[in-house]
C-alpha cells in the first residue's frame, strides 16, 4: 500500500521554486553563463538579485532558494583551475547576506538557504536565522547539507572532509542544539515590551539551554527573541539511506535531484513510511525535485533554443561539476577505465552502473554528459503544453510535490518559465492563480501553524 499523502487526489497546485546559487556558473550546466542572453556575470550587484526575486515574487513562486558551497571545485585535475575557468560553483558569495535585501523588495517570495552543519558554529546559526525570520515576516527555510567538498574542509582547520555518516551524526548534535535555542530557550510569553512598566523581557522566561554534547558545548540563552516560525522551515538535500533517515525525522521539505519517477516515488515511500514510525504524517514531508525547460511557443523555436544551448554547454564543466560533487576525478581515468564505486562526497551524484552489472566507466559519465539534454536531473524540452503535460504526469507517478526549477540561463529560463509554463500549469490547476501570505510554514501545512507540530523532533525541546 502506498503511503503517500496524495493518493489518487485530483491535480492541485504543486509547488515551485526557483533553484539559485550566489554563484557565475550556477549547479547544473554551470557553464552557460557563457550564453549571449545569459546576465549571471551580475552575482555581485544587488539588483541582479532584486530583479530576479521581483519576476518570482511577482508570479507567485513558492520560494526563491539558494545552494552553497565553502570551497571552490578543486577536484578535477587536482586544481581549482577548471573551476575558476568555468566558473563552476564559483566565486561563491554568501547567500545569506543577499536574503534581507530581497526581502524588502518582494512582497510574498519565500527563501530558502543552504547553510552546512559541518561547517557552521549552531549557535551563531540560530541567531542569523531568527535574525532572518524576524525580518522577512517568517519567509524563511533553511536547506539543511552536511556538505561533500574536501576543499571546504580545508577552509576549516581539517585536513579532509568528515566522513559521510559521521557528519550526519554530527548534524544530529547540530540539530539538538539549534532546537534548543529556537524552541526551548524563550517561553512564548517572555518577550512583554511594555514602556509603562519598563519591561521588555521576563528574565524568568528565558533560559540558558547548557547544552554539552560530542561536538558542542553551548550555554545560551538564544541572543534572539522568538521569530515568526521560531525553527524555520527544515529543508534537506541528501537522499544516501543515511540521509533519508535524517530527511525522516527532522525535513519538512526535500530537495531531490532524480528524475526517474518511479526511483523518486521509492525514496519517497520509504522516506513518509519512516516519518510515520516517528509519529509524523506523511504529508509532514513535502518535496521538490529538480528540473530544468527548455521551452518556446513551437517545438521548432524550443528545438532552436536548445541548439544555441548546446553551443555554450561544455563538458569539460560538467566534469569538474561530477568531480566536486563526487569526489571523481574522470581526468585520471582513461574512457574504458572503471571508475571508483565508493565515495565520501554525494553518493547520491553517483550514476549508477546501467543494470547491465558492468562497472561505470569515464567514458559512460562523459556519454551521459554530453549534451545539455542529459546529465542526471529531470531535464523537459518542448512547447508549454508539453511541459506541463509532462511535469503532470511526472508528479502524478513520482508522488513529488513539486519542483526547483534550475535556470540553464538567468533570467532568460524563470522568464519562459513565467511567461509560458505557467499559463499552461494552470490551464490543468497544477499552479496557483493567487499568491500566498504568512509565514513560510504555515503556507506548507494543512493546519496553517507557522509552528512545528507538536509531532515534529524539535517540538520536544519546547519550553515547558
Ligand atoms: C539535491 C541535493 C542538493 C544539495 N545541495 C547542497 C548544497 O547546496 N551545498 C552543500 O554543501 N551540500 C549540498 N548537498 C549535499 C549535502 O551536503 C549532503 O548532506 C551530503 O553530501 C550527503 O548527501 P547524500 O546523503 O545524498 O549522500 C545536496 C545534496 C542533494 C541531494
């Protein structure tokens, strides 16, 4: 019997996000900032960003949402070199310092960012994130990663990356202690503010959290009083097993990067079957899958688009990109080489062998590489309709609640997606025709609580 939340049920709006990096070469075909129409060269100035989070704002996007990475993709080659060449993930500026400005400037967006566990003090994090829920009215989620770049944990005092299991362990500490500030540390009446009585806060009401742990000893109080969501939304990207038991207990949304439909309805199943065992319901745990359109009003005008993509899309990137993410390194390896089968980086970036029992070899990452249409996400070319007919029946069988939205060009791809999927989308009910108030949280859930469930992990740490 399948678990999901959604059996059956009639089309309704599924979610949507646009998928971003502060970043020249954004993840996934990270060399087409070399397209004419292509503006990604603007990263570092602010209206780049306010511009693009205006189109989303203004089409009623669920979420405007940031990746981030703390090293530079050095793991081809043995150099940064190809990374910096390509910009592949590269510069990488600092997510969270654009979110506040965006903000201002948008009425409904909500955002999600990515900030590591394995990098981060939780303390400081807890802080900026209320600091930022305070000042986006409660539109803010954070993409919970353990990160996979040795590079990173160079830039952090540690010789190599921690290893896969042992950063979610140390995730897990992370996660308790964040819990702890954000739920446990200010009792929902501690904050009075009342002039007359000269009384801001109850010193009684807010209290130091004294958490000491393997990777953590942390006294508080939380420097922050109570934020609209206190806890942002959890989202998690990481779909090894390790992951998805993470994803169970603690996500509130899951960012996924597969496109096989069925494969996505498996992980899924086994994610809302182990959220239930923890008391959660199924529908606890929303989802977004990766995609990336290429779409024009006739399939001779999207075939044309795609050939001036395909003109700017370079493989040698994309290998630097497989080399990061996995820890790969295909320019050590001649084409009919297998490859290394275990890695510490993302497992779940490695392709798989193709059933065939034979190992993976350099020259199938590079076959599977080669054009802009392939890799390894869900990737639609067509006119609208198509689009949309196709996001319809992925959704329907991979049970997915939605999709990120990756730019091939910025913002050449949320503009046709705006302009012309949408209108499709909704011609099926499958996109929403009003935007979305409140708090981010409560837009996701039946019952409209910007708060976590009682149900919910972090909800235990509750101030009594
Ligand atoms: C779809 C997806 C997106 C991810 N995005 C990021 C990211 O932006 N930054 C980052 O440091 N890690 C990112 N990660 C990886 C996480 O760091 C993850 O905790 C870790 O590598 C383990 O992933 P795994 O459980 O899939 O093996 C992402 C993972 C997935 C599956």
């Amino acid at each position: 019997m399948s678990t999901s939340p959604h059996p059956g049920a009639d089309p309704k709006p599924l979610l949507f996000a646009l998928y971003e990096q502060a970043s020249v070469g954004c993840g996934g075909a990270p060399s087409l900032w070399t397209h004419p129409a292509d503006e990604r060269l603007g990263i570092n100035s602010l209206s780049y960003w306010s511009s693009l989070a205006r189109i989303a704002d203004q089409a009623n996007l669920d979420m405007l949402f940031f990746a981030d990475v703390l090293g530079f993709y050095d793991g081809y080659g043995g150099t940064a070199d190809a990374a910096l060449k390509w910009a592949v993930e590269a510069p990488a500026n600092d997510p969270l310092m654009i979110i506040p400005a965006l903000a201002a400037v948008t009425e409904n967006l909500a955002f999600g960012v990515t900030v590591s566990t394995s990098y981060e003090h939780p303390f400081t994090h807890a802080r900026r994130f209320s600091t930022l829920d305070h000042l986006s009215n409660g539109r803010v989620g954070w993409n919970i990663v353990t990160s996979y770049l040795n590079s990173a944990a160079r830039n952090f005092g540690l010789e190599q990356m921690i290893k896969h299991n042992d950063r979610y362990e140390r995730a897990e500490e992370f996660l308790d202690v964040v819990y702890k500030l954000w739920e446990g540390s200010w009792a929902q009446d501690a904050v009075v503010a009342d002039k007359s009585r000269q009384l801001y806060a109850q010193g009684e009401r807010v209290r130091p959290i004294n958490h000491v742990g393997e990777h953590y000893r942390v006294a508080g109080p939380h420097l922050s009083s109570p934020s609209p969501q206190r806890t942002p939304l959890l989202i998690q990207a990481g779909w090894s097993g390790r992951g998805r038991e993470f994803a169970a207990k603690h996500a509130e949304l899951i960012f996924i990067a597969k496109s096989n439909p069925l494969e996505i309805r498996q992980g899924l199943d086994e994610i809302w079957a182990q959220a239930q065992a923890r008391g959660r319901q199924a529908d606890d745990v929303k989802s977004l899958t990766v995609l990336r359109i290429v779409t024009a009003k006739t399939e001779i005008e999207a075939q044309r688009k795609y050939e001036q993509l395909q003109s700017n899309y370079h493989l040698q990137a994309q290998l630097v990109s497989y080399a990061g993410d996995t820890g790969i390194d295909i320019s050590r390896y001649a084409d009919n080489e297998p490859l290394a089968t275990h890695t510490e980086g993302l497992t779940s970036y490695m392709m798989r062998p193709d059933g065939s029992g034979k190992p993976l070899t350099a020259g199938d990452v590079k076959q599977r590489f080669a054009s802009v249409t392939r890799g390894t996400d869900l990737i639609l070319v067509g006119t609208p309709e198509q689009v949309a007919q196709r996001i319809e029946v992925h959704a329907a069988i991979s049970g997915t609640s939605g999709y990120m939205i990756n730019p091939l060009i910025s913002p050449g791809s949320l503009e046709d997606f705006v302009e012309l999927v949408i209108p499709a989308l909704q011609k099926r009910g499958l996109y929403r025709t009003q935007p979305q108030s409140g708090t981010l949280r409560s837009r996701l859930r039946n019952d409209g609580s910007s708060y976590l469930p009682a149900s919910a992990h972090g909800a235990s740490f509750r101030f009594a």
